[in-house]
C-alpha cells in the first residue's frame, strides 16, 4: 500500500505556477464530481480549491493590470483608441 500524500493536505505554496494551480483545481473538481468522497474530504478539498482559485485570480488581475500598463507605455490604450480619443 501507497502512503501518497492526498493532494488536500498538500500546503499550497504561494509561488505555484498559475497552470499548476489550475491543473490541481481541475483534479479537484473532477475527484468532488465523481462522488466517492466523503463529506469531510469534500470540504477539505473544496476550500483547498477556494485558495487556488484566489492564487489564480491574484495571477491573471497581476497579468492583466501589467499587459494593460505595457500598452499604455506604448501610447496605445487596451480598447484599441488613441490616447487623444480619437478612435480614427
């Protein structure tokens, strides 16, 4: 027998690839969908899951906010208008 480390008593670590994170919450997801745990496994792996969805927003508002001041350093604005306004 396998002493594995279930994935819900894992630490997340703050450093966790964004893919990572989203490959783990897609485990979880399909492991609570499946329906062979108990509630308490559940529980676990839900709010497991809560703290990687909160790590994955963090890593895409982080992405968006730099492309957004990437192009505003470029003189182009992210809705594709000039920065005087004039969107011709």
């Amino acid at each position: 027998m396998t002493s594995k480390k279930p994935i819900a008593d894992e630490p997340i670590d703050d450093s966790i690839r964004f893919e990572s994170a989203v490959e783990q919450l897609e485990s979880i997801v399909s492991s609570i969908e499946a329906g062979d745990l108990g509630l308490e496994e559940s529980m676990i792996l839900h709010r497991r899951g809560q703290a990687l969805l909160k790590i994955c927003r963090q890593r895409l508002q982080a992405a968006e906010q730099e492309i957004k001041n990437v192009s505003l350093d470029d003189g182009s604005l992210a809705d594709g208008e000039s920065e005087s306004g004039d969107s011709n």
